[in-house]
C-alpha cells in the first residue's frame, strides 16, 4: 500500500475485514479518491462484489452523511481513545441511546424504536 494516503489504508483495512464477517453484493459510496482507487477496484472485483457510486454532487446518501456528521461531531472526535475496544463499547452505548431514548423531530417527536413499535 506504499503511496496511498491514510484513509486509502484506512477504507482498505475496513473493506479486508468484510472478507472474514461476510462479503455485501454492492458497496455504495461516493467518489472519494479513498473509493475509487485502483487498490480498492481490484480488491473488489478479486471478491466479486460490485462498486456503485452516487451521482457527483447529488444527495443520495443524504441519511447516512447526517448520521456520520452527528457521530463525529457528538462523540467520534470529542474524546483521545485508548484503544479499538473502548471505541466500539462507547459506539454500542451511543446507538442504543440514539435509537432508544432520543426523540426524532421527523418522526413526530418519538424515538426509532418507538415507531418500530407502531409498525408491527
């Protein structure tokens, strides 16, 4: 991985550990350079998965870029972590909370598991 950014390594090591918990059809994403790289091309077509890209400048992962500007900005990058384990047990707390506890103004002022609950 000589000459490849951080985040080059970084999307790489993420995308390698998907080959131990279970390969996806499709990876969504937009057109980072960390995304289109000709590392993580390879590596995807060696694993037969297929790489869709949105639309350049287009809000199609609209959702998700809110949920990641809320996790950095509420806790990612507020605190100096000891280690991967204390990331993922702080993250596990932080979901339950967010779909359990806290409100949603676009769900009527109830919580995700509260309309889960209305569903079925």
């Amino acid at each position: 991985m000589k000459g490849f950014g951080w985040n080059h390594k970084r999307v790489y090591r993420i995308y390698r550990e998907i080959e131990w918990r279970g390969k996806p059809l499709a990876i969504r994403s937009d057109n980072g350079p960390e995304y289109i790289s000709g590392l993580l091309q390879d590596w995807a077509a060696k694993h037969g998965i297929r790489l869709d890209y949105i639309q350049p400048g287009n809000q199609q992962n609209a959702y998700i870029e809110r949920l990641n500007r809320t996790v950095r900005y509420e806790w990612l990058s507020q605190y100096l972590w000891q280690d991967l384990a204390e990331v993922q047990h702080f993250a596990t707390q932080w979901m339950y909370d967010y779909n359990h506890d806290r409100p949603r103004m676009a769900l009527g002022g109830m919580t995700p598991k509260q309309r889960l609950a209305m569903t079925g």
